[in-house]
C-alpha cells in the first residue's frame, strides 16, 4: 500500500506551494521523499490519542514533528476511537489525581482552540457492595485528601439524588461526586491531529514502522516504514498501544508486560418513555461499579434511546489476528442491567455492540519512561494505558513531549510509571 493520507501532510514540506489538483500519487511519491530527507525534532510512532495529543503539544512548542500511524488515521482497530470514554477524577491512587485535573483544563483548551466540543460534563457516582470494599474506601480516602466534595449514599439516598433510575441492592455503597463526564474519543483524536497540523507537525498514515535504530555516530535516530521508507529524527516517541509490547521487543529486546485484551463497548436499549431518565444533562452520572466484574457507563448521548454500559475486562488477544470474539461477563452484565435499572432497561441482549482493545499492564499503571539500553533519552514510550488512560491524553501528550524535548517532564512523579518496576533486565 502506499504510504500516507494525502491531505495531512501538504504543511510544512518543502517550500512547493501545492494545489488540490496535484494531489496525485506521484506528487504525494515526491513528499514523502521529500520527508525522507528531513530531520525532524521528533518522530512519534502511532496515531491514537496518545501520539495525537503528543503530535499536538510537540508542534505547538515549535518541534518539527513527524507523526506516523500504520493504518488509515482514525481507524476502529485500536483503542481510540469510538463514541465516549468516560473522565472521572475518582482513583484509588492518589497520584492520579494531579493528572486527571490538568487534564480537564487541557481538555478545555484544546477544545476552545478547534472550536468544537469534546467533553460534556456529567456528575460522576462509583458504586460497591459494600462501604468496606477496598475500591471504594480508597476513592473516600482519596475524595477526602483531595478536598472533593463528595455524597457517601445508601440505597434510599442514592435513589432519590438519581431520581430512581439506579438502584443498589440493601448495603451496597454510592460515592458521588461533580467530577465526572463524557468524552468524545474519535472527535478528540480528530481535534488533537488538527490542531497537531495547524501547528506544523507533518502527518503520515499507511505507514508502519518497524523499527528504530540509533543514528550511527550521530545524535538522534532512525525510524524504518514496512514499505522501505527512512525518517531521521533527533527524538522518538513510542504511542503504539497494543501493539507496544511487540514493536519495543523488535527494537530493544526489552519485553514489556503490556497485554493487549479484546473488550466490548454494549449499548442497552432503554424502554419507551423512561429514555429521559438516563440522558445527559438530566443529573444521570457517569457511573463506575466496582464488583466481580468491574462495570461502567456513561448517560445517554451518542445514541438517543440507549445507554451504554459495559464490563472493564476482555480476552487476551493478537492486535495483528484479532478474533473479533464475543464479549465477556455478558450473563452478568444483563443481571447488572436489569437489577440496577429495576428493568427500565432492555437488558435481554445489547443492541450494540462495538470492539476495542486495551493494553493491559500487571498493576494497570501506565508505562511512562525512556526505552534506556543503547537509545538512552532518545526513545520516549508512552503505553500500558490499560484501559483507562484517555482522560488523561491531553496531559500525557504534554508529558511524552517534555520527556522526549527536554529530558524531564514537570508535575509528574515517574516512579509508577517506569518500565523498571516490572523488574526487567535493564540494557543500561
Ligand atoms: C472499550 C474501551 C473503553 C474505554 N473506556 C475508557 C474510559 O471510559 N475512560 C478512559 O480514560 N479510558 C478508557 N479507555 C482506554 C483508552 O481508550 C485508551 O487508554 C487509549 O485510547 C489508549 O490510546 P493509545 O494512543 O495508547 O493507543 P491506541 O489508540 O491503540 O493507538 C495506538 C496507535 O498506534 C498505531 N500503531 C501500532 N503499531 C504501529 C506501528 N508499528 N507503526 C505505526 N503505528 C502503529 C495503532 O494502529 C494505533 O492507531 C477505554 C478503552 C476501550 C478499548
């Protein structure tokens, strides 16, 4: 296949002005050479929010930023696309915190610059079986370190402030909050590669890399397309979600325990004339419930008359030999429906379902660290985002930016996130 999405990467190429009737395979031929013998600041490798917001706040600090995606830019075979992710400030850990809250600001920004919206705000309510449960003794603990108002609920409390479209068995626990929210994820994507090209990156999908090498005798690195091609860049940004664990062990021999897992997204249709009771707006929160299995979902939004409600978890899986399988936990997730619901919900069979990958880590902490061994601060990787990390993108993308410019990033303790704690074998 060729490579490269035409429109995207017009900017910044060269000095040839270019008009919508050259854009013909020999001309697009001719850029791509034309890349080849650029040296950019830093090269990010994969398109999905994470190297998309990455892309963004490189170009914006005026790096010459190359960002490459193997497939077509904001493709479905990943793990950011989509109708809604949910953002909640609520962690068991604390150190997520700083993080989630930057974040909202960024989101913010980001938005205001492209001039469309992509979080909508919601309440937020998390949900166990009781007020001893660890998860929800640790969000308390946290909602009180933090200083973030909170409500602990009982059943009839919980009932009342969700005006009677959830309720918990007797003894079960609610903890709510103002902190929570939908995002857009296809739409976000979208606006971090625009507002990435406004700035000046230079984009390229349908190009696979499949390898980087350090530059010989030289600063910097070479990154390798499976079509032949060679781009040189002084940084290298790693965003290949599940596909992490692969590419770092072809490039480094490091083997990272990053798993990717087949998940699903399920959509309830909800019964005619309770549909009001669960849109957005309406005071229906984004909602975590962490029992056996752990189940989210978000209010009404991306599509009238459902809901959208799902379990964290999937099957093992191969990014490159997907199984397309079915989803996991569905008998309990149809008893969770119904029961929370109290029925108002179709929970005989979800009329939507959509597939996605997570890259699970052993801890489910993010992988935030230079690749080290012969790269030592020129290879960035930003991965292991384990099915929680799109919230955060805005302020990961600032991150990854300042680890690959400056060497440090501001206002983040690395210690979770490094590759060292999984005790492998360092090349260093
Ligand atoms: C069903 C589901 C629900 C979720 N819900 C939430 C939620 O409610 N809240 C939340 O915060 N998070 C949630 N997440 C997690 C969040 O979506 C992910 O953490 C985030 O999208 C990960 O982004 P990424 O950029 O790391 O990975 P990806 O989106 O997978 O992007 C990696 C990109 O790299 C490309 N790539 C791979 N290898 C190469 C290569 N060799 N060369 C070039 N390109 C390559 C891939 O094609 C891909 O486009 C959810 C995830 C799923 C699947």
């Amino acid at each position: 296949m060729a490579e490269g999405c035409t429109l995207y990467i017009l900017r910044q190429i060269g000095s040839k002005s270019v008009s919508a009737n050259s854009l013909t395979f020999s001309s697009h031929r001719e850029r791509v050479s034309e890349m080849e013998d650029s040296q950019f600041d830093v090269i990010i490798v994969g398109a999905g929010v994470m190297g998309s917001a990455t892309a963004y706040n490189a170009a914006k600090r005026g790096l010459r930023t190359l960002l490459l995606e193997q497939f077509d830019f904001l493709h479905h075979r990943a793990s950011s696309h989509g109708e809604s992710r949910t953002i909640r400030v609520t962690y068991p850990q604390k150190y997520y915190y700083p993080l989630v809250m930057e974040s909202y600001k960024l989101w913010q920004e980001a938005q205001d610059q492209v001039g469309y919206q992509v979080y909508f705000k919601a309440p937020h309510l998390d949900m166990a079986p009781s007020d001893e449960q660890p998860t929800i003794r640790a969000v308390v603990d946290y909602c009180q370190t933090h200083a973030i108002p909170f409500q602990l609920l009982r059943r009839r409390q919980l009932a009342e402030k969700f005006a009677g479209s959830i309720d918990i068995p007797k003894g079960w626990v609610g903890v709510s909050n103002e902190y929570g929210g939908i995002l857009k994820p296809t739409k976000a994507v979208a606006m971090f590669q625009t507002l990435a090209f406004k700035n000046g990156a230079v984009m390229l999908d349908n190009a696979k890399v499949v390898d980087i090498k350090k530059t010989r005798g030289d600063e910097g690195v070479e990154v390798f397309t499976a079509s032949g091609k060679k781009f040189r860049g002084k940084k290298c940004v790693v965003t290949v979600g599940a596909w992490a664990t692969r590419l770092v062990k072809t490039v480094s021999g490091i083997e990272l325990p990053i798993v990717p897992l087949e998940t699903h997204v399920c959509y309830w249709r909800i019964k005619e004339g309770q549909e009001g009771k669960f849109a957005l707006g309406t005071g229906f929160p984004t909602f975590a419930c962490f029992g056996d299995p752990y189940i989210y979902g978000t209010p009404t939004l991306e599509f009238p008359g459902l809901i959208k409600v799902g379990v964290h978890g999937g099957n093992p899986c191969d990014p490159d030999k997907r199984p397309w399988g079915p989803a996991v936990w569905m008998e309990e997730l149809k008893k969770w429906v119904e029961e929370r619901f109290m029925g108002m919900v179709d929970s005989s069979e979800p009329v939507i379902k959509q597939s996605c990958m997570y890259s699970m880590t052993p801890d489910e902490d993010f992988v935030i660290d230079f690749l080290g061994g012969e790269f030592g601060k020129d290879v960035v990787i930003g991965g292991g985002f384990s099915g929680h990390g799109f919230k955060m993108a805005p302020v990961i993308g600032r991150i990854l930016t300042e680890l690959a410019a400056d060497g440090e990033a501001k206002g983040v303790d690395l210690k979770y996130f490094r590759i060292g704690r999984f005790k492998i074998p360092s090349k260093i």
